[in-house]
C-alpha cells in the first residue's frame, strides 16, 4: 500500500448525515393521524377504536400530570431561594396580577361587545323546559377553601362508588406551599442548604422526565383530536351555532389581535411569540387542559421565549389557576348573554358591569377550581340568573372547551413575558429566535432553575 505525497490531497469522505424528522413535524403528523383516525372511527362505528384513542389520549395528558407536583413544587422553592428577597418576588407576583387582571377585562369587553352584536340567545333553537343546574358551582369564597393546603403536598383524596380511592392536587395551593417553603427556606440560612442542594437535584431530574414525556406529544396528540373528532360531532352544535361561533371568534380576536398587540406595544415580535409558545397552544387545543399543559407551557416559557426560570416557575403555575381569558372572560360573558336571551331576562348596564367584574375577580376566587363550568356558575348566579342555564351549554362545552384552553395557555405565557420584559428579565436573544424547533434541545443549562442566579431589580 502506498500514498503519493505528489498528487492532490484526497478530502476525507463527508461523513453521512441522518436527515432529522423535526419534533413540530411529528406533532403535526400526530395531529393529521389522530383527525383521520377520529373520522374513521365515528364514520364506521369502531367504538374499539375510539376507546384506544381515549386510552392514548388521557394517559399522555395523566402523565404530563404527574410531574405537574414535583415540577412546580421543587421549581418555585428553588425559585424563591434564588431570588434571595422574598419582596422582588412579591413584587413581580404583583405585576403578573394586575397583567392578568388588565387583559381579563379585555377579553370580557370583546365577549360583551360580541354577545350584543350577535344576540347568540335570540337565535339558539333549544328547549329550556329539561334544564338543570350543573351539581359543580363556583362561589366568592372557593378562594379561602383552595389557598389553604390539607396537606404538605396539597393532595386530595376522593372515594368512588366502586370503593376505589383517586388523589388529585391544586395547583394554587402547591404555588402556596413552595413559596412559603421557599421563603422559609431563605429564613433558616445555612441550615436550609442541604434542603435547597435535595430540591435542586429533584429538580434536574423532574425536568428531565418533563423532556421524556413531551417526546411522546405526537402520540398522545393523535390519541386527544382522534377522541375529539369520534365524540364530537358537528350535529351537536347546530341549536347554539351562533354562540359557538362567538366563543371561537372571540378567542380568535384575543390570542391574534390582543396578544400580538400587547406583545408589540413591548417592543417584541408577535411573530416570534407564537413561534416560542405554539407546541403548548397546540396542545392545550386538543388535550383541553391547562394543567396538564403545564410542564409544556413552562418549557416553552423558559427554553424559547427567554424568560427566566426563576420568575417563570411560580408565575406560569399561578397563571394555570388564574390566566384564564378563554374560561373565564370570553366564555362566561357570552354564555351569560346566551342564558339570559334563552329565558326571555333583559340585562342592564349594571349586569354587564357585573360580568366585568367577575371576569377579573372571580378567577381568583375560584382559583384552583379550574373549569369553564365554574366561572360560569359564579357568573350566572353573581347576576341572578337561572344555573339551569349550563346546563343548556354542556353538551358542546368539550367542542368549546379547546379553543378556550388554547386562549388561556396563550395568556398564561404572555403575561411571564411580559413582565419579564419591563423587569430585566427576558432573554431577548433567546426571544428572538423562537421559533417551533427550539424545545427540542435537551441539554440548555439555562432550563435548570438551581444553575440561575438572577438579581431582580430593587
């Protein structure tokens, strides 16, 4: 074997790249699986098949659940202990408040000023003579039954009929729990090092199985809109066509005209905004839960919006419970007009003013309860309407229920960013390159809370 130092150098054979199928691109083929699949089951009657969906569907979103605890707990101690003062940390909660409260009464005026344009009541065909009040009810005081934890990990346990026993949790009260646990932990000083270090490492672990699960998105997406597509057909929405219409426009009206001009008025690209936080809208479209869009959410916030985790760990959990612009402002406000129109009640200025109000109270009173059912209960009964009313609305309230998640996940990253803007803490490079491919990496330090040190201003 011999080479030749006289002929031109031979260039080494370019290495074979493996073309990469985009994460975006597997959720969206999960999407287009999961419609044709959810037609062909409801089309040919394959009940086989729409309780695989289901199956797929519900234990993806149980997953992203499970870690909603550890995740939020752990993130918000260590959050709170980095931030070093606990007053720039109830500051920022203040401001994340009012942000949450400003676009609420927005929204609440696009669904009034659509309720009035429209009159969705005036042209529902259905019968209010077998109406009946819904047995879940929102009231002023849930706010003191949620905030208060039963136990150190905010659990709640629940018997069946069959004898079997389900825990659940509440978001609000784990926020409670891990800024007291943090702000003691600030207080006890040295000793509380070894507390921090375990909380650090728990975190590092959990937003790793966070990473795990949300690889599985394009699955349990087919399974969610495959469930959707075989449960709910359009016949459904025939008798209150012009009140579904409403919600949708509303919505619309909210997450790409009020959102993006928020979003400019920061001096930040719409654009890259939803670029950054489309894999949780899309999710939260079809999985009809913002609870168990969290992790998502929180992911998106952090790794492609540039906000910083410190600030996002407690203010998009908070938001989970009292973000809700779809649920609580544009829903409620329409459903109120529709329930009204539908048993022959006139409302005044007074009443519209009042489903103002509830629209910016009353998702904090009712935080941790989350559900569109909830708000409007308060709502109906805050104006003195009949609760048989929701009844009326829930046999296409899952139909409504996605574009209405999907508006509260769009709000509840808005605002972080928002603040995090006027406040020093968004990563404005990071912003910048948003786009739907940045979740995928896996190894961004500046995702762990524990390795962040961020000095809030005074």
């Amino acid at each position: 074997m011999s080479s030749s130092t006289t002929g031109t150098p031979v260039e080494p054979a370019p290495t074979a790249r493996r073309a990469r199928f985009p994460f975006w691109a597997q959720v969206l083929l999960g999407l287009a699986v999961g419609i044709a699949l959810g037609f062909l089951a409801r089309n040919l009657e394959l009940g086989w098949l729409t309780t695989l969906l289901s199956t797929v569907g519900s234990t993806f979103v149980g997953l992203l659940r499970v870690i909603v605890v550890p995740l939020v707990l752990t993130a918000i101690i260590v959050s709170i202990a980095n931030l070093r003062q606990v007053t720039n940390a109830a500051r920022l909660a203040l401001q994340t408040l009012v942000w949450f409260a400003i676009t609420a009464l927005i929204s609440v005026v696009i669904g009034i000023t659509l309720g009035l344009l429209t009159n969705p009541g005036a042209s529902a065909t259905i019968d209010t003579a077998g109406a009946e009040a819904p047995s879940t009810q929102g009231s002023w005081t849930d706010f003191l039954s949620s905030i208060i934890p039963g136990n150190i990990l905010g659990l709640e346990a629940s018997s069946s009929s069959d004898g079997g026993v389900s825990l659940s949790f509440n978001v609000l009260q784990l926020v409670v729990l891990g800024i007291a646990l943090g702000a003691a932990s600030l207080a006890a000083g040295d000793k509380a090092e070894p507390f921090l270090d375990f909380n650090r490492s728990v975190l590092a672990i959990v937003q790793k199985l966070v990473w795990w699960v949300i690889r599985l998105a394009p699955i349990g997406t087919a399974g969610l809109i495959g469930r959707a597509v075989a449960n709910y057909g359009w016949d459904l929405i025939g008798p209150l066509a012009v009140f579904t219409i409403d919600v949708y426009v509303g919505c619309a009206i909210v997450m790409f005209v009020l959102y993006p001009v928020l979003i400019k008025a920061h001096g930040l690209s719409a654009r890259r905004f939803f670029a950054g936080a489309w894999p949780a809208i899309q999710f939260a479209f079809v999985s009809r839960s913002s609870v168990g869009t969290l992790p998502l959410t929180q992911r998106v916030v952090t790794r492609n919006l540039g906000v910083s985790p410190n600030y996002a760990s407690f203010a998009v959990p908070f938001g989970a419970t009292t973000k809700m612009d779809g649920c609580a402002a544009i829903y409620p406000a329409l459903a109120a007009i529709t329930v009204a129109q539908l048993f022959g009640i006139q409302l005044g200025i007074q009443d519209y003013l009042l489903i103002a109000f509830v629209a910016v109270v009353g998702s904090a009173a009712t935080a941790g309860l989350t559900g569109a059912v909830v708000m409007l209960t308060l709502t109906l009964s805050t104006l003195g309407l009949p609760l048989e009313g929701v009844g009326l609305l829930l046999a296409i309230d899952p139909i409504l229920d996605m574009i209405r998640t999907a508006t509260n996940v769009a709000g509840q990253a808005l605002v972080p960013v928002i603040v995090a803007k006027r406040n020093g803490l968004l990563d404005e490079d990071r912003y910048n390159a948003a786009n739907v491919s940045s979740i995928e990496s896996d190894e961004d330090p500046s995702d762990v809370v524990s390795q962040e040190k961020v000095a809030v201003p005074a």
